[in-house]
C-alpha cells in the first residue's frame, strides 16, 4: 500500500470526481404521498400527507374520497385499486405530459410503469393504504396524486351505484313475483269471506 500509494490516491480522486460528475448531472427523483383509509364504517380517506422534504408543500385539498372494501378484502381491493382498469387514464395522462417534453413514451407500459413509480403499502394492523408516487419532474407530481385520488372516487362511486342499481333490480323483481301471489290470497279471502258472510 506504501509503494502504491500514488496509485491509490489517483484511483481515489478519480472515483470522487466521476461520482459527484455523475450526481451532478443525474435527474433527481420526487416523491410525493397520501393516504387513503379502507374502512367499513366512515368510508372515509385521510387528509393528504405533505410531500416529501424535496417537494416540502402539501397537496391539494381535492385529495378526499370514500373507498369501503370488506373487511377480510383489503388485499383484494389494494390490487384492484393498482389495476390498469381504475389507473389507466393516470397512466394515459403521464405519458400524454412526457410526450410534451419530448421524451420517447411509445415503448411505454403500464406494469412497469407501475412498478417503478408507484408503491402501495397497507401499514401493519390498520386498514391505512399507503400511496406514493415518483417522477423526475417536480411539478408533475402533485397533480398525478390528485388525479389518483380523483380516479379512486370515481371508482368507488361506480361501485355504490352499481351495488345500489342491482339492490333496486332485485327488489324490483321480487315485487313482480309476489305481487301477483298477493293478489291471489286477496281474491280468495275476499271469496271466502263472501261465501262465509263475513265482514
């Protein structure tokens, strides 16, 4: 190590000044974040987080919606919450911005966007859901979150609707089987009663 020592120093300054070239000129990451509470009870999702030191602001106050999975179902309503079929139009719009800016988005797809952009993380014990998302550019951020939380609402919407149409579609049906049966036994108390003279 004595004898080589220049060598080493040389290797050592060199590796210091290609890393901190390479920091220089490496696009920084931001991260912004919320949460969404799955609940049975409130269907209620939490204030919005503030985001990451780097971005130091809090999110829009737009991020409020009403998610209501069951409560042995969290897994399954995180994983269809992170489906293309509710996050496709975030996804369309991210690629939509890029292209703006002239980055090369036709080789994009939507699972490894995903997997390297956003993460999902149910907290331990809770039904809190834990929501991130990463991107070079800053100003994107904030508004890919809204957009998130904004799809996530129209989700859960649907999803009442639907349950509240097919509780009326049910209903309906069962009015059309008994109503006729109702009917029925009216006519023949009505007839019996006649028959029996009786008020």
């Amino acid at each position: 190590l004595f004898r080589n020592k220049k060598l080493l120093s040389l290797i050592t300054l060199s590796s210091v000044i290609l890393s901190g070239v390479f920091i220089t000129f490496q696009k920084k990451i931001w991260r912004g974040d919320f949460q969404i509470v799955l609940s049975n009870d409130n269907n209620s999702i939490s204030s919005p987080l503030a985001l990451s030191s780097a971005v130091n602001q809090r999110l829009p106050s737009s991020l409020q919606g009403f998610i209501s999975p069951n409560a042995n179902g969290l897994r399954t309503e995180v994983e269809i919450l992170k489906s293309s079929s509710v996050l496709m139009p975030v996804f369309n719009y991210v690629k939509s911005e890029k292209k703006k800016i002239g980055e090369n988005v036709e080789k994009w797809r939507f699972s490894l966007w995903r997997k390297g952009s956003l993460n999902f993380q149910i907290e331990d014990k809770t039904t809190v859901l834990n929501i991130s998302y990463e991107d070079t550019d800053k100003k994107l951020i904030a508004e890919v979150l809204d957009r998130i939380s904004n799809t996530y609402q129209n989700y859960t919407n649907e999803n009442k609707l639907n349950k509240i149409n097919n509780s009326l579609d049910f209903l309906n049906k069962q009015i059309a089987i008994y109503k006729p049966k109702t009917l029925n036994s009216y006519s023949l108390a009505s007839e019996f009663a006649f028959k029996n003279d009786l008020s």
